[in-house]
C-alpha cells in the first residue's frame, strides 16, 4: 500500500479488512490516529495500516482479530480494566 495521505477525522467508524467493527477513531496524530475500543484498550493504529476510507468509515489492512496481535501502542494513563470492572466501593458523588 502506498503511503498516501487518508483523511481520518474524530468520530469515524473503524473497521477490520473483514468488515467487523474494530473501534471508533478517538484523536488524530500526524503519523496515527487512536481508535477507542469498547471492553478492550484504545490502541495507536499508524496510518500505514489503512487499506481505504470510505464515507465514514476507515477500514485497516489486517482483520479485527489481528489488532491485538500487532502490538500498536496503547493508549498511556488509563487503566480500562478497573474503570469498567470495578463494583464502585467508594462513595458516590453526585
């Protein structure tokens, strides 16, 4: 794939070469873009895995079960596991 340059914006959709939903697209860097991934930790997809983007959806050159496999940088300073599994033992503010 060339290196030519996608426009990926905020809000788009991501999805694996096999059409499953990956994530959607968090923030955009110059050279990635972070998708954030429901139940899994948002990762740094560099823009040399897009295989095309099409209305409001970026599609990646691997498949969604791969994603992990690559080892793209995750997201630094937030801890998806005891946000979203916790059974909040603290008080609750509202």
């Amino acid at each position: 794939m060339s290196t030519e340059h996608f426009q990926v914006s905020v809000g788009m959709d991501v999805l694996g070469a096999d059409q499953e939903r990956v994530g959607q697209v968090k923030e955009v860097r110059a050279s990635d873009f972070l998708v954030e991934r429901p139940l899994q930790r948002d990762v740094y997809v560099p823009f040399a895995a897009i295989r095309e983007v099409t209305g409001n959806q970026v599609v990646l050159t691997v498949t969604s079960e791969h994603v992990d496999a690559l080892k793209w940088p995750q997201e630094e300073g937030r801890d998806t596991s005891a946000a979203e599994d916790s059974d909040s033992s603290g008080p609750i503010e509202l």
